[in-house]
C-alpha cells in the first residue's frame, strides 16, 4: 500500500500543474463519484471495498479500509462526502500541501504590504 501511496503523492501534483486547480478539482469529483454509494452519494466502507480495485488497492483489509475512511471523516459519520474526499486527496500528496502554503504565505504578505502603503 505505502508504494501506491508514493506515486499517488507524486501523481497529484503533475495532475495539478497540467490541469490547473479548477481541472484537478474536476479530477478529484470524478474520482471521488467512482468511488461512492450511489444511494448515498458518499463513499462508505462497503463503496470503497467494492471499488478499491479501481484504486489499485484490492489487497487492503478491512481495517485498512477503515483507517483511510477515518482519516478523510471530519464529520464523524464514518463516511466521505465529496469535500472530505478531495480534503483528503490533497492532504496526501506534501508538495502539494508545501505548495499551497507557500502560495498562502505570498498572499498574505503582498496584503500586509498593501496594508502598510
């Protein structure tokens, strides 16, 4: 599992600087309706087990399957929405993460610098 996860962090990058943050953002929502319970709309243990082949993943436990769902699951539900899913996506890939934090730190300083004219 942690080999997917190694080119899956570089992968989202590349798919961000090819795509632009609207078409990863696409990306993302696409995956993330492959992913889910169509009933539901949301991606749920028994969604994700099913589909986990798509990820390349068919080899994952149960417990694993968990453990991915309750790192993405900021309401406590024991499920992902779309926004939980793409939160999670992009908190999987660190140069991504270094990225928007460089680009959160320019923007604040211009505005400090704006402040201070």
């Amino acid at each position: 599992m942690a080999k997917n996860a190694v080119a899956f962090e570089d992968f989202i990058p590349l798919m961000a600087e090819k795509l632009g943050e609207e078409g990863l953002m696409g990306e993302l929502c696409n995956g993330f309706r492959l992913l889910m319970d169509g009933e539901k709309g949301l991606i749920t243990f028994e969604s994700l087990k099913r589909n986990s082949a798509v990820l390349g993943l068919e080899g994952m436990s149960d417990d694993e399957i968990l453990s991915m769902l309750r790192e993405g699951d900021m309401d406590g539900d024991g499920c992902l929405d779309e926004m939980e899913f793409c939160v999670l996506m992009v908190r999987m890939s660190p140069e991504l993460m270094e990225d928007g934090k460089r680009l959160l730190e320019e923007a604040v300083e211009e505005e400090l610098r704006e402040f201070m004219r």
